[in-house]
C-alpha cells in the first residue's frame, strides 16, 4: 500500500431512504450485519427483514456514492444538503471502521 488517502463517501443504497456515510461499502455491509446479530442477540428482530434486503441489495451493486453535496426534500419541500446532517468535524472524524447513517424520513 502506498500513501494512498482515504476518502469519505455518501452511500445511498437501493431504495432505502437512508444515506451511509463510511469509507467504503464494506464497512456498511459489516455495520448492518453486526446489528441484525445484536437485534438476534437481543431478542428484538423487528426490522432485520429491511436490514437483510439493504445488505442483499450491497451484495447485488445496488448502491451509489452520491457525495455529500447531495440534495433532498424535506417535509417541507424545501432542498437539504446530506451534509447538513452532520458536522464536518464529525464526519472528518470517522474511523475506517464506523459508518454514520442520515434517516432522511425523519428530517
């Protein structure tokens, strides 16, 4: 490996009205995996049936790096960036092996 830079990206995946902020796909599909155990774990598996169809649609190529200028509209139909969501320093700050998720049915 050389001195190759790590770059954060925005992931939409399928139609899941999330967006995965992480370095790359495959700490999403991880991410998503460890909570489907821990809901098993926990004896909550309400919701692993959408999480197994966002990792099914990772395996397929169903996702796209739409960057954090990415826009969409809110309840109130006005234009938000993803970006906007969290912090910059936040972001900067992720680990190679933490993803942060934006919700954008709550917003």
């Amino acid at each position: 490996m050389g001195n190759e830079t790590l770059e954060i990206k925005y992931f939409q995946i399928g139609d899941e009205p999330n967006i995965y902020i992480a370095y790359d796909i495959e700490s999403i599909k991880v991410y998503l995996l460890n909570l489907i155990n821990e809901n098993i774990k926990n004896g909550n598996e309400f919701g692993n049936d959408s999480l197994e169809m966002v990792v099914e649609d990772i395996n397929d190529g169903k996702y796209k790096d739409v960057g954090s200028d990415y826009e969409y509209n809110d309840d109130n139909g006005d234009s938000v960036k993803v970006s906007c969501h969290y912090p910059k320093e936040v972001v900067e700050q992720l680990g190679t092996d933490q993803v942060l998720v934006i919700d954008l049915e709550e917003w």
